[in-house]
C-alpha cells in the first residue's frame, strides 16, 4: 500500500488552524441565516432548517464543483448541495448549515487513535459539530465515519494477529455508543428535526481497496458492518436510516472519483436521491443481511 492509502491518510487535509480560521468565517455569516423570522414571512410549515453533518463528503470533495467548509456553495454538486438546492426550490424559506469538516471522525477516541498514527485528523463529529446543530433544524443529515473505521484500520495493522480481532471488537462497540450519543444529542438540540443517517457501504468493496491485502479488506469489511449496525441500531422515529451497506448500486466503480475512496458526481446524485426519498417517507428497516456485508 501506499502513503496516501484511506487506511493511512484518508480524505482532504487541512490543519486544524484553517479550519477554525474558516468555521469563524463561515459561522459569522451565518448569523444573518438564523436571524429571527419576520412575522410577515411564510407560514411556519412551509419554512425549513437544514443542517448537514459529517466529513467531506459534506463539502462534495471528489466531485467536479467541491464547496468549502462552512459556507453557502449554490452550484456544488455534492449530496448535501443537491438537497439543499431541492428544498429551496419546494419551500418559500430554507436556513442551511452545512457543519462537515473533511477528515472529520466520530469521536474524541477515534481521533485520539488515528492522530498517535500520525494522521492529522482536524476535528471529531461529536466535539466539533454537535454543539453547532441549529436549534431550529428541521432537517438533519448525518454521514460518517468511513475515515474513522480508516483509522482503526491503520491502528490493527501493528497489532499482534491474536489481538485484532478484540481490539476491533471493543472499537465497534465503542463506535455504537458514540453514534447513539451524537443521535440522541441531534434529537435534543433540535427537538423538531427529522434526522437522516446514512450508513457506511463495505469500504473493503470500494475501489481504493482494490491493492489492499485480503488481510487488510478483511479489517475493513468488519469494521465498515459492525459501524453500520450501530448506526442501524438508532433507527426510531426520530431518526431514518439510510441503508447504502446493502445498496448494490453504490459499489459501481464508476460513482467514484479518482481516489477510489470519495464519490464523484454520479456518486453524489445516487446519494441524494437515496436520502430525498427517506425525507419523503420513511424507509424500511436497513438489511441485516445482505451479499454486499460478505468478503469480496
């Protein structure tokens, strides 16, 4: 494998310092976005709050029009962008706040794994975006953690062969609990928000695993389905899961861009068409099996 590998770096970098330096920009203007509504303004069922969660797939890197952190992109054509441009064209009023930040991960432990491995991870979901949710959201979607089970991944390799599988274990596990914690904690900030969450596909299916070891995609399959069940797990009413694990369609070579790792265009538009139609209606409960979980 090489140095650029997802298991070893994944994802766009940028320093923790840029991205506080552009999270106060890109706060600051929204200020004017959450302002109080005007009396005279639409009816309340007809104004919605987006906001977006997640990595960099948030900003649509990998596609031909990726946004920056933080702020307003109205020709980007990632999933997050797509949607937002959707709801405006159906709703008179729509507040978006798009709090991805590429490279992001889960959690505090996560990040603290994947950074002793030298990976400059800027920032985790639950520190850096939760606290940010907007009170009046309506809409919530949430996408992570590929770099995190990335990360893990990287983290097995110098384990003793006899210790992965606990180690593994006691990170799907721990993933489980910080997913319902971020979930439960969306559902507090913002009690009226319809939460969407997509699941991870099998990462060890997806190109830039392709000149991996069996080894290796091994670590990776188990990894991407035990994070996707605990994601699975906080299906309610509340909450809509979005099950692109078992989504055949989302392994065609081609919805990837040149890294292998992050959608392109085609990648991005499947994307938002899969979470259009969970706002829409609620989808049936993600699979608990399907060919897409086994070992390529």
């Amino acid at each position: 494998m090489t140095d650029n590998d997802p298991l070893r770096m994944a994802g766009p970098r940028l320093s923790p310092v840029a991205v506080i330096l552009i999270g106060v920009v890109g706060l600051a203007g929204l200020g004017g976005c959450n302002a109080a509504k005007s009396a005279t303004g639409p009816d309340p069922i007809d104004q919605v709050s987006y906001t977006a969660i997640g990595a960099s797939e948030a900003i649509g890197y990998g596609s031909s029009m990726p946004c920056l952190p933080f702020l307003t992109c109205p020709n980007g054509t990632g999933y997050v962008q797509i949607i937002e441009r959707r709801l405006r064209a159906q709703h008179a009023e729509v507040s978006f706040l798009n709090l991805g930040i590429p490279g992001a991960v889960l959690s505090r432990e996560i990040m603290t794994i994947g950074n002793g491995l030298g990976r400059g991870i800027p920032a985790n979901i639950i520190d850096g975006e939760l606290p940010l949710v907007a009170a009046d959201s309506t809409i919530v979607t949430v996408f992570g953690d590929a770099n995190g089970a990335n990360a893990i991944g990287a983290a097995l390799r110098p384990l003793a062969s006899a210790d992965r599988a606990a180690y593994a274990q006691t990170q799907i596990q721990g993933f489980a609990r910080d997913f319902s914690t971020l979930t439960a904690g969306i559902a507090a900030r913002a009690s009226a928000a319809q939460i969407v969450v997509i699941n991870l596909p099998n990462l060890a299916r997806l190109p830039y695993a392709a000149g991996y070891t069996a080894e290796e995609r091994e670590w990776l399959r188990q990894l991407s389905v035990g994070f996707s069940a605990g994601m699975n797990a906080t299906r309610s009413n509340r909450i809509r899961i979005v099950d692109i694990m078992c989504h055949a369609p989302i392994y065609e070579a081609s919805r990837y861009s040149h890294d292998g790792f992050h959608p392109n265009d085609g990648g991005y538009a499947l994307l938002a068409e899969l979470v259009w139609a969970a706002l829409a209606a609620e989808p049936g409960p993600p699979a608990t099996s399907c060919e897409q979980m086994m070992p390529s």
